[in-house]
C-alpha cells in the first residue's frame, strides 16, 4: 500500500482502515497534504501513531480538527504557537491536567487563558508560569482561575507578572485578586512582593503577608494602604517595617493599639509631624509616649497634650518634659499633673511661668517640695494659688539659693495666713521678704515663735511697717542683740521688748 494521500485508500471514509505501521511511514509533507476531513478521520490509534516531526508540520485548520485528547504528552509538547492560537475553545476545555502540565513556558504563552477552566489553570507548571505575559494576566485571567492557583504557580511569577495580576482589569469586575487565597498570598516571594497592586488585596490577605513580606513593600504601596487594610496589620508584620517605611503609612492612626505598642523606639522615631499630630489618637500617645524624641514631643496638639494621663507623665524623661511647649503645658490636664510627684521638678522656668493658677493649686506638695528656688520664684503673682499646705511643702534653709528664699516679696504679701510657714521657712526669709509681712497682729502672731527666734539681727532689722505688729507687747523670743535691732524702729517710743 502507498502512502498516495490522494487515493481513496486514505479518503475521509477509509482512512480509519489505513495501519498504524503506514501511518507511522508518513512524511511531513504528505500529513500536510491531508486534508481537514482526513485529519477528522484518524482514529485515537492512528493519531498517536503519528511522528512527532510530522505533528508540527500540521496547519492550523488540521489541529482544529483533529482529536488533540489522543496526542500523547510527547506529541502535546511538540505544538506550536500555531497549533496552540489555532484550538478552539471545546478542544482546549478537554485537556487534561496532566496535558497542560506538559506545556513549556512558550505553549502557555500560546494560549488563550480565557477558554481554561480554574481546575486547569493550577494544572500549569511552575516553569509554565514563566511564560504568562503581563497582558495575559492582567486583561485574561478570571477569578476562577486565581482561586485556583497554587503556592508553587504564585512562586513562579516575576513581580511585573504580580503587578499585572493584582492590577488585572478582567478581574477588578468579578471580586479582584481577593480571589487569591492566603496560603498563595503567603507564599509570595518578599523580593518580588513590591510588584503587587495592594489597593486590590483585602484586609484578610493582607494580614496573611509575614513580617519578612511586609519588609519587602515599597513606599508607594505602603502609602496606598486603606484604613480597614492598615488596620489589618499585626504586632509582628508592623515589627517587618523600617523607620522609612512607616513614615509612608499615612492611616498610621488606624493600627490596632497592640500593632502600635509593638513599635520599636527607631520605628517611632520614624513618624513624622503630620502622622503624629493629624494622625495619632490619645491613647496610641499613651502607648509609645516614652519612645517619642523630644522632638517629637513639642509637636503633640495641643489637644494630644491635654489627653496625656499622669502615667504617661511619670514616665517621660526629663529631655521629653523639657520639650512640651508652653503651649502644650497649659494644656496639660490639672487633676492628671496633680497625680504626679516627680513632673513638675523637671519643668523649665519658662514652663512654669505657662502653668496656670488651676495647674499650680493642683500640684502635690510633694511636687512643690522637690522644686528649687528658681521654678518657685517662676510661679510670680499666681503663688497666691499656693495652698496653706503646698507653702508648708516648699523646703527651707538659710542658704539665698533656697526655695523659700525664691518667693518674692508680693508673693509674700499675698499671703493671708502665715501659720503656713514652718519653722525653718520663717527663719529662711530674707531681709527682701520680710519687709513685706503685714502689719496685722493676728496674722503677725501666726509666725513660728521657734523661726522668729533663729532671726538674725539683720532680719529683726529688716521689719519696717510690719513692727507695728509687735507694739504693745513682748514675745519673750528675742534675744539681746535682737532686741537692740528691732526697738529703733519703734520711733517716737520706749523701747518695749525686754529679755
């Protein structure tokens, strides 16, 4: 029998009868001279007999026609771009999984994703997956398909193929990349996860992403992170993030308080002004308050200061209180400022000029015992806010640098009960205080027996308008030369005061 293709041996209608041994004698030529009904004909047997050589001399029209289910996988792997642009969509949704799995990088390329089913797109290779083109995935791809996809498949791409992936404009009307699992999400390559569209992923798969991936994402896909998203991220994927990175999540307030706790003291050093001010809530502040740089801290709101509790004052260092602005510390709630013994010690002079009356009466006395002469000379005209108490509080000795030294001598006249003043703070006042006693018998008398008998003749001298307090009577107090310093100032009288 010749291999006369023309002849009615090899028609349409006999060419099943034709053997699998002269079938397998076909030269290209001759199977390219076949025609489309021939082709048609050939039996599961005959085809498989067919030499490889001889499939890739088949045209486009014959691989429409013929079985393509009876190729084996070595006749599978030998079609062309031809053969594989030429199937049509029932041909292509017979293959089998192991069949797709056949195809090279090139095959793939090939075809028209659009005609496989999902079941048959996880069936492609990893080395396959090379081969998509980013039109393919971001123009062809279904959902199904995504859904579909392995771990070893997302492995496989490229980051420009993941960018057209998660930016797929077929996709975005049927569900988007949300249709990728968060095993697959997981399995992303941190080096090439910088190629991902993450507007399209959701909140769940984005909290599937390791700390390691999240290190790997760009300063353009952090700052188009949604709020829900962001909010989505745990303590240990937010640890993934360095200084620079996090100063492009613009949502920063949207982290969860044990995300924002979770924070390094370099990450929050990283945060800028408008995601400090515009951007954090109270009770993050709270959170990282003692992370924060001074500088940091002078551009809290005023709003932010405020919130700021007795707790998160206590533990700030000296360097950060300095750095509240006199802005802020008005701002500073009193009863929380009152809570704290050790704050108000660290203020500056200027900072204690800001407090108001209210701040100043709700110090504690241990706060005013702490303070030194320069911040209790700061308090000015308002330390007649000073409770009876919180006067008692300031310490006292001789020395002109001591606090009690500091209060001038208005703050002094101001006073309207000296019974306040301890032992040690009445025989502390200065020459420049005492003049400023009242003249008032009654308040006069208030003055510690024990402080006034530790004057020196300097201090007894020093009572101008205020001796008038201690005529008519003697004290038993004073010692001579005390007495000698006082009764010339008694003009026009004897002198009263007797040992």
């Amino acid at each position: 029998m010749s291999n006369n293709i023309a002849s009615s041996t090899w028609s349409a209608a006999n060419i099943s009868s034709v053997s699998v041994n002269l079938i397998k004698t076909l030269s290209q030529s001759e199977v390219k001279a076949m025609s489309v009904g021939q082709v048609a004909a050939l039996t599961a047997t005959q085809i498989k007999a067919l030499p490889t050589q001889d499939i890739v001399a088949l045209s486009g029209d014959q691989i429409k026609k013929i079985d393509v289910y009876s190729f084996t996988h070595l006749q599978l792997k030998s079609l062309s771009s031809t053969h594989l642009t030429a199937l049509d969509p029932e041909q292509v949704k017979g293959l089998s999984k192991d069949e797709i799995a056949d195809f090279s990088p090139v095959q793939i390329k090939s075809l028209d994703l659009t005609q496989l089913s999902g079941d048959q797109f996880s069936a492609i290779s990893s080395a396959a997956m090379t081969g998509l083109t980013s039109v393919q995935l971001k123009t062809l791809i279904s959902a199904e398909q995504v859904s579909s996809m392995t771990t070893n498949q997302v492995k496989a791409l490229s980051a420009e193929q993941l960018k057209a992936l998660t930016n797929s404009t077929s996709l975005s009307v049927v569900g988007g990349v949300s249709s990728l699992s968060n095993t697959v999400i997981s399995s992303i390559d941190p080096k090439k996860i910088n190629g991902l569209e993450l507007a399209q992923l959701s909140p769940d798969q984005l909290s599937a992403f390791s700390a390691k991936q999240v290190s790997g994402l760009n300063s353009d896909q952090l700052t188009s992170l949604s709020t829900t998203q962001v909010a989505a991220l745990s303590a240990g994927q937010i640890k993934g993030l360095t200084a620079a990175q996090l100063s492009s999540v613009t949502n920063v307030n949207s982290l969860s308080l044990d995300a924002f706790s979770a924070l390094s003291s370099s990450q929050i050093k990283g945060l800028n002004s408008v995601q400090l001010v515009t951007g954090l809530d109270p009770e993050k502040i709270s959170a990282v308050i003692t992370k924060l740089s001074p500088i940091q801290i002078a551009v809290l709101s005023t709003s932010q200061a405020g919130a700021l509790t007795s707790v998160d004052l206590s533990s700030m260092s000296a360097k950060q209180l300095n750095a509240i602005t006199t802005a802020n510390i008005t701002s500073l709630n009193s009863a929380e400022l009152g809570n704290t013994t050790t704050v108000a010690q660290q203020f500056t002079k200027q900072q204690i000029v800001a407090l108001s009356i209210g701040q100043i009466s709700s110090l504690s006395e241990d706060s005013i015992a702490k303070m030194s002469a320069v911040q209790i000379e700061a308090f000015g005209s308002d330390s007649s806010a000073l409770s009876d108490s919180q006067i008692s509080a300031i310490s006292s000795t001789k020395s002109k640098l001591s606090p009690i030294a500091a209060i001038t001598g208005l703050q002094v006249a101001s006073l309207t009960s000296y019974t306040c003043l301890t032992d040690q703070q009445v025989a502390g006042l200065t020459t420049t205080q005492i003049p400023k006693l009242l003249t008032d018998t009654t308040l006069f008398t208030g003055l510690s027996s024990t402080g006034l008998g530790q004057w020196s003749g300097t201090q007894v001298a020093a009572l101008t308008t205020a001796v008038a307090a201690l005529a008519g009577g003697s004290t038993g107090i004073f010692n001579v030369d005390q007495i000698a310093a006082l009764n010339p100032l008694i003009a026009g009288s004897t002198p009263i005061l007797t040992l």
